[in-house]
C-alpha cells in the first residue's frame, strides 16, 4: 500500500501538477498586484470617478446589489486583459529566442556537406 502510494506520488504527471499548481498561485499573486497597485489606480479609479461611481460595488435598484455583479464583471475584463498582454508578450519573447536557436544552428554545416567534403578529400587521395 505505501508502495503504491510512493509510486502514485513520484509520478511525473502528479510532480508536474504540483509545480504547475504552485507556480499558477505564485503567478496569480503577480496578477492581482498588478491589477490592484497598477492598473486599477492609473485606469479604473479615473475613468470610475469620470462617470461618477466611485464605489461601484455599494450600487443597488431596489434591493439588487447589481453593482456587486457590474465590480466583478469589471475586474474580470480587467484581468483577462492584462493576461492577454502578457501572454502575448511571454509569446513574442520566446518567438524571438527560437529565431536565434534557428539562425545558430543553420551557421553550421550541414549533415550532407560534411558528408560531400569527406567523400571530396577522400577521392583526391
């Protein structure tokens, strides 16, 4: 039993979940800095305050807290697009390391040419 429970535990796939699961929360802890200390103070409190609602969460029509709803609905778009930017930026960045990788590699000889240059140096002796 604790055998299996060892194997079940030391699996790739469970080690590989554990790691994503940790470094998602540590990433997520990123995010809601971001949104709160950054993007909410320069673009949300000012373009809230231009339309006049300031505390958007406390708004309600009779007894329907709709403003609660509207806060989330905000915070989600404002989060999805932030990711958005930086899923793209994560994107072009690896984009621009594999170009170099390539560019490396293709320096090089190739497989065929040092082939054809052993086969040459050979025929001329």
């Amino acid at each position: 039993m604790l055998k299996d429970l060892k194997e079940f535990l030391l699996r790739g796939n469970v080690i590989d979940l554990a790691v994503g699961v940790i470094i998602a929360n540590a990433f997520g802890a990123i995010v809601t800095s971001l949104i709160g200390d950054v993007i909410t103070p320069l673009f949300l409190n000012p373009a809230l305050k231009a339309a006049g609602v300031e505390q958007i969460a406390g708004l309600k029509w009779n007894g329907i807290a709709y403003g609660s709803f509207l806060s989330a609905v905000i915070n989600f778009l404002v989060i999805g697009t932030v990711l958005f930017f930086i899923v793209k930026s994560v994107e072009k960045a690896q984009s621009l390391t594999r170009k170099e990788d390539t560019a490396e590699e293709a320096a090089g000889p190739t497989e065929l040419e040092v082939l054809q240059e052993i086969k040459a140096l050979l025929e001329s002796k």
